[in-house]
C-alpha cells in the first residue's frame, strides 16, 4: 500500500512531503502514477473540491490510501472571498502576483485590525473510493499593507503573522511548514496513520 497525493501544485506537494517526513508508507503524487486525472475544482466548498480532487483517484487505486486537500485564503473583511476561488481571483489570466495586487487594492485604506484573515485546508482521506478521514486545518494572520518576501507561493507575501513580524513569504519553508492550515492538517493525518498502524 501507498500513499497518493492528489495535487498537482509542486510547491504544495514539496511542503506535504516535507510535513510526512518519517510516514511509513511509500509517498507518491498523483503526477507519478500511470493513470492521468483531469480534474475540475468547481465546488462550493473546501471540502467539495477536495473530494473532487480525490475519489477519482481512489477509484482507480482502490488499495492504497489517496489523500487530498482544497486550500484557499479567506479574509474576513471580503466575507470569507476569495475562498474556494482563491487561485484564480484575478481572472482567466491569473497569477500568484495578480491575485495578490486585487487583495491589496480591495483592502485599501483598511485599517490593521480590519484585515483579519486565515489561510484554510481542508484535507480528506480514500481507500476504495470511500472517505475515510476529514481534517481541517486553519493558519490566522492579517493582511500586509504591501507585499513582502519571497519563499512559499500564492498569497504567502501578503499574509501577515503578528507573532513573527513577518509575512508567511518571509519566513523560511522550514519555519512555515511548523505552523500551516497544511502542516496542521497534515501533522493529524501523521498522528491518525500512527495511530492505525500500530493498532493493525
Ligand atoms: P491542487 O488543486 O492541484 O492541489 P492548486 O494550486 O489548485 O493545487 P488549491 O486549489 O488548493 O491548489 O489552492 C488555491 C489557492 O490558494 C492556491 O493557488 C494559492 O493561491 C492559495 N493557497 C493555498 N495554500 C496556500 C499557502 O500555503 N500559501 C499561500 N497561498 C496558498
């Protein structure tokens, strides 16, 4: 048995694979596997799409455990947007530095305590094309004022950590991966497979 990752982001994929250090199981992604999945993320929620990412492939690999996440930024402000929509906010054309530049010019002229927000994963867990396991994971922050650093991906230079005074993109990969929604998330998942192993 083996573990899939269902994503197809490298710069997710490096940082679960760096979280999972030390699983027994053999880690693969979805990209090293002979069957090819084109998957649509058009739910309403996390949890939705990362279903959707997910049982398509536990279908087809019915005896290894598959593993997917939906992740996003939502801003209090903006009333929880850009959420599910978070990677292509910025439109057809997207890009990691588009994205960020609307979040800043919608957050204009807010004042600090005003620009609460939390990065979110939501992490579920097939064997046999039935769900198994859901974690939530949840990182809190703010929104910088402007955009700052650059390790991580995505909205990482614009999310503010108080307790660092730094943005996630300022902090190195190895920092980051302690305290994410995705280490968080991913650190249960290594508990709970602990956990069955030593129970089976
Ligand atoms: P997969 O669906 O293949 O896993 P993806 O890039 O489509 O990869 P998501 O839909 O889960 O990933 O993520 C949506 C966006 O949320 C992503 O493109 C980033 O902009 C943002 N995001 C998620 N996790 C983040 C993190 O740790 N730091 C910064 N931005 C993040």
């Amino acid at each position: 048995m083996k573990l899939i990752i269902a994503t197809q982001n490298k710069s997710k994929l490096r940082e679960i694979k760096q979280i999972l250090k030390g699983v027994k199981l053999p880690v693969v992604s979805q990209d090293d596997l002979d069957r090819k999945f084109y998957l649509k993320e058009n739910g309403k929620t996390f949890f939705e799409n990362a279903v959707k990412k997910t049982l398509p492939i536990s279908k087809v690999y019915k005896d290894d455990l598959v593993v997917g996440e939906d992740s996003g930024l939502e801003v209090q402000y903006l009333r929880g947007a850009p959420g599910v929509y978070s990677k292509r906010y910025s439109g057809k054309n997207w890009t990691y530095k588009k994205n960020n530049q609307k979040i800043l010019k919608e957050l204009e002229g807010i004042s600090q305590k005003n620009r609460k927000a939390n990065f979110h994963c939501c992490l579920v867990v097939f064997r046999s094309g039935k769900l198994i396991k859901r974690i939530d994971g949840r990182l809190n922050g703010y929104i910088s004022k402007e955009s700052k650093g650059k390790h991580g991906f995505g909205y990482d230079p614009i999310f503010y950590l108080p307790k660092y005074k730094k943005t996630a993109a300022q902090l190195p990969s190895s920092a980051k991966n302690k305290i994410s929604h995705r280490a968080i998330a991913f650190s249960k998942l290594k508990a709970h497979l602990y956990k069955v192993s030593r129970s089976t």
